[in-house]
C-alpha cells in the first residue's frame, strides 16, 4: 500500500478536513499527504498511528517508500514483510 492509499483510506467516507482535525494538522497539510506532494514528520506519523490503531511498521515503510526515488525499490519496500 502506498502512503498516499493509505492517508486516503483514513477518510472512511469522511472529509479530509475530519481526519485533519483529529490529527491536529491543517487540512492543507492533509491535502498535501493525500496529493503526494508532502510527506508527514515521524512525529505526524506517530500520532496518525495512535489515532487509527495502525501498523507501525507498515505505516513508517509506506511513507518512507515514498521518499525513495527508484521506483523499484520504492515499491519493494513498500511490499516488505512486517510480521
């Protein structure tokens, strides 16, 4: 899963501008992660976590994917195994 699909799915029929405020984060901010053209701090990570009861390991590896220039790699980490 890329990290743009899953920000996307944090919505769950919502409005960004739900999710934005209950990550305490602009719902710029949020349209930026969900557009790909921005990438949340490890602190944002954390809280995106916490609030959703994610995979730690799978959500850090999906947006860390995404600052990986090699598309092949990118895509291999993000497939990696977490468990």
């Amino acid at each position: 899963m890329t990290f743009i699909e899953l920000i996307s799915s944090l919505k769950m029929g919502g409005s960004g501008y739900a999710v934005a405020k209950k990550l305490k984060i602009t719902p710029s901010t949020f349209y930026k992660y969900e557009n790909g053209t921005k990438l949340p701090s490890n602190e944002t990570l954390d809280r995106i976590i916490k609030t959703y009861d994610l995979d730690p390991m799978k959500t850090y590896l999906s947006a860390y994917a995404e600052r990986i220039d090699n598309p092949e790699i990118a895509n291999k980490f993000r497939n990696l195994k977490t468990h």
